[in-house]
C-alpha cells in the first residue's frame, strides 16, 4: 500500500511547481509514495481528500484565522501527518514586527502541526521558535530547513526548452540588446482591498486586538497609498518609455493582481501600457528567471525577487517614494507600506528619478556586484550558501524534502488530544461537510464493491461523530453492508441490533469495531 500525501495548494500558481518538483524526486527515489495536489478553494475539497485518505498533509503556512480548520478534521479522521510548508521568507531586517507577522494569526494546538519546513536557519529561528513559544508547535526538534525549490532554476544552465515566457513576449525581449531591457516588476493587490477585504484576509490584523479599530484604519489608508504608489508607477513607466524610445520596458504583474483584476474586469496595467510601442506587458504566469535572462535592469517595490536578480547577476534599483512612504510617515503595520527590507538593491531611487535613471543605464549600463550584504540575504532567508554560489555544492531542496516526506513512513504522527480546544472548535465548524465526505466516500467504495475500503472509511465517519453526539442517518446501514461483504455477518448483525435497541453510535468512541485502521 502506498503512502499517500496530499499536498494543499493555496496559491496554486506559487506552489504547485515546488510541489510538482517534490513528486518528481518522489517518484524517482521512492516509488512506494504517491503525491496529490488538493487546491484548498475547491468547493469539493473535503470530498476529494477524504477520498483520497492521506497519510500525510503538506499544507501552506496557518497563518491566517480558520486556515487550520480543515486540516484539524483531517488529522483527526485519519491521524495523518500535517507538515507545513513556508511559502514566506521575506526576513525583515529592519522591523521586528514584520518577522512576528509571519507567525501567524491562527491559533492551534503544539500537537496539529507535526512539522515546520521553513526555508532557512534564520527564518527557522525566529519564526520557528516563535511558534514553540506561543505552544503552537510541541518541539523545536519538529523544525526543518530545506532551502527554496523555486530558486534551483538559478543553480543550472537556463534551458530554453523550458522558457514559459509566450513566444510572442519572447520575440520581442531578443530581439533588443539584453542592455536596453529594463524589467518592472509589480504587486499592488492591496490598492484594490477594501475594509471588509483586510478583515476577510485573516493574518493581516487582529480583529481581537484592543487597537483592532486603529489598525484597521491604518490598513484602509495603507491601501490607499498603495493605489496612489500603484499609478506612481504606471506614470513613471510611461515618462521612461516615452523618453527612451530605444529601450524596452518590461512590465510583469504579481499572479494575484491579475485574479483581482479580472474579478473587477478592469487592469490599469494593461489599458495604460497599451498605448506605448516599446512596453511589454506581461500578465501571464511566468517564471521571473525567464525575463531576468534578457533584461539588463530589474526595478522592483521591494520583492524577495530581488534575490533571483542578484543570482542571475542583474543589476538592481528599489524604487520608492519619498513622498509615500518617508521617513516617520510609515504605520506600526508593516503590510501597509512598501520598504526593501534591510536587502541590499544595487541602487536606490525614487519612483520621480526612474525614466531618467534608465537614460543614463542605457548609456552607461550600470554594473552588478554581488556583494556581502546580498550573500547574507541569500543564506538568511534561502539557505544558499557559498558552495552553492560557487557551484561546487548542489542545490537541491524539492530533493530533500522528497527524501525527508519518504521517511516518514519509519515515524508515528502525533496524535491530537480530545480535550484540545481547537479541535473541538474545527470539529464543530466542520463536521457536517466532513461527514457528508466520508459517506459518499464509504458509498462510493461499496459500489466497487471494496468494502475492506468502505468500512475503514465508515468507520472514521464514526470517529467524528462519535464525540459530537451527531447520529448520521443510514450510516450503520451502511457499516453492516460492508461487513456482510468481508464475512462478517455476525457481527453486522450486532450493529443493526444495537440499532434498533436504541446504542446508536457510542459517543467518545475511539476505535470503532473492525475492519479500520486505528
């Protein structure tokens, strides 16, 4: 039997390549494993995963409010592994509060996570002990560095064959001198937020604070000075594409702005830009390495791709507004404002400086030097070290974490208390959608006529609903067929019995007669 994991996709465009990179290994190194991707917006997803009976969760962070609650069912139906994946490493050197933001505002229990994978020693640090801290994870022994899977593109020679770049984009990009190529990136999606939006977002404010009213007042004004930085940028762009007419401006927006963009049917980038010959805009979901491989400048808000910049040797600009986002005009809240971070950009300038900025590269192409500042970064928040940098280590981390998930299958995960709050909490918000699964699940199987698989799955239908008192109509019924099916018409009559004599499900029942695992 194999051991299956399901990975959760949350940001399907940002993870499902790290997560198809996992599986690859997976399936080359440990064939007795089996990985699924499970988008957690899917209006099937409990379904689909109680189908599936994983034995292991590979989730994004639980970072925002309730995030944690189907996860607590899961691992409660199935006393699964749940693993958490980082997906943020933007380290903060400048501002405490943005590292403790990336704890989270979820509350769970220290056993529902049974390991933290983070992408770094010092991310693991802080955040990692963190979350030991505020009882949130049991140990500091369930913290794993691995490094950053999207970024062991930067450790190969590029290959074309692997280009996502449209060939249309593409074309145009080599048809100018890697030197005249000046590549903006962008992500403005909290210009479009409204008040009910940062409320909705879970990990943006503590709706529970005492100052929860203040906050959300600085988050409303946040984002209207991120819409006012937003066409900043989109003036700025269009000053530097008129007064350079022989460079190329290359304009990639972040995956989530074009989601947001096209619920609101409206996209500022595009119906500004398309009006310049030498701007390109590019909405799709491309890698960055496949812009930054033809662009000879990167100009970015202060984005961890500044780090894959420096790996391609991309001499860089943070661009910013002083008028914004000064000195002493910024709020506690670092979600709220633009800043670079403590990273080290080649340069500095602001947003008014930029068309000029890329006269003088053109004229001058600005060198790239990577320097110290940039290593420390890079090892800080990506675990590259120096030997991955000079090419005489391997960097490799979706091969670590394939080898890591594989042995598994040699541990125990923990199990959650009944008397664990949070449980009990997910339980009761969840159990009704978790339950129907698991019906149409057992039901499913019976019709293939497994019933070896259908009575383990019934029987974790009693396992929910045991401690809630909740009574699931045919559902003995159904456990009876199942065990008629295997042989066992003994005891299927002696559920039916029960049944009928008013037993019904024992309540607190942990380990519901035969046929399921434990």
């Amino acid at each position: 039997m194999s051991f299956k994991i399901a990975a959760i996709l949350n940001k399907p465009e940002r993870e499902a390549p790290t997560m198809d990179a996992i599986r690859t290994h997976l399936e080359r190194e440990a064939p007795d494993c089996e990985m699924r991707t499970f988008a957690y917006n899917d209006a099937d997803y409990m379904r689909r995963m109680i189908a599936y009976a994983p034995n292991a969760l590979v989730s994004f962070p639980y970072t925002a409010r309730t995030t944690s609650v189907r996860s607590y069912v899961l691992k409660h139906i199935f006393g699964c592994f749940n693993l958490c994946l980082r997906t943020e490493g933007q380290l903060d050197y400048r501002n405490a509060n943005k590292n403790t933001w990336l704890v989270g505002m979820e509350n769970y229990g220290p056993d529902f996570v049974d390991y933290e994978m983070f992408w770094s020693r010092k991310i693991a640090e802080l955040t990692g002990q963190e979350l030991v801290r505020t009882d949130r994870l049991s140990s500091s022994e369930r913290i794993r560095v691995f490094g950053y899977p999207p970024y062991e593109v930067h450790f190969r020679p590029w290959d074309r064959a692997e280009d996502t770049l449209p060939a249309h984009h593409a074309a145009r990009l080599d048809a100018r001198p890697r030197s005249h190529v000046a590549l903006f990136i962008t992500n403005f999606c909290f210009a479009d937020y409204s008040a009910q939006d940062i409320v909705n977002a879970g990990d943006l404010i503590d709706v529970n604070a005492p100052d929860a009213g203040e906050e959300l007042a600085a988050g409303i004004e946040g984002a209207r000075r991120c819409g006012v930085f937003r066409q900043m940028w989109i003036d700025a762009i269009l000053r530097a594409a008129y007064r350079n007419p022989h460079a190329l401006i290359v304009v990639k927006s972040h995956p989530v702005e074009h989601i947001i963009f096209g619920r609101k049917g409206h996209n500022p980038y595009a119906e500004a830009f398309s009006r310049m010959g030498n701007i390109v805009y590019v909405s799709e979901p491309v890698r960055i390495v496949d812009l930054l491989v033809r662009a000879g400048l990167f100009l970015h808000y202060g984005s961890t791709c500044l780090a894959e910049a420096c790996l391609q040797g991309v001499p860089s600009v943070f661009v910013t507004s002083e008028e914004l986002y000064g000195e002493g005009r910024n709020p506690a809240n670092p979600n709220f404002y633009f800043h670079d971070s403590g990273w080290e950009s080649t340069l500095r300038a602001d947003i008014a400086e930029i068309p000029e900025l890329i006269s003088r590269h053109i004229a001058q192409p600005m060198p790239f030097v990577m320097t110290e500042r940039m290593r420390t970064v890079l090892l800080d928040v990506f675990n590259i070290e120096t030997g991955h940098l000079d090419g005489t280590r391997p960097y490799v981390p979706s091969a670590d974490i394939a080898r890591f998930l594989a042995g598994l299958q040699g541990e125990r995960p923990q199990r959650l208390a009944y008397d664990d709050p949070h449980l009990r909490s997910a339980l009761a918000s969840g159990r009704f959608v978790a339950l129907d699964a698991l019906v149409h699940a057992g039901v499913a199987h019976i019709e293939a006529g497994e019933h070896k698989a259908a009575l383990d799955i019934l029987n974790r239908a009693v396992i929910l609903a045991g401690p809630l008192g909740v009574e699931v109509p045919a559902l003995e019924e159904l456990r009876a067929v199942c065990m008629n099916g295997l042989g066992l018409g003994a005891q299927a009559a002696r559920l039916l019995a029960a049944k009928r004599a008013g037993g019904g499900v024992p309540r607190n029942a942990k380990n519901p007669l035969p046929g399921g695992r434990s």
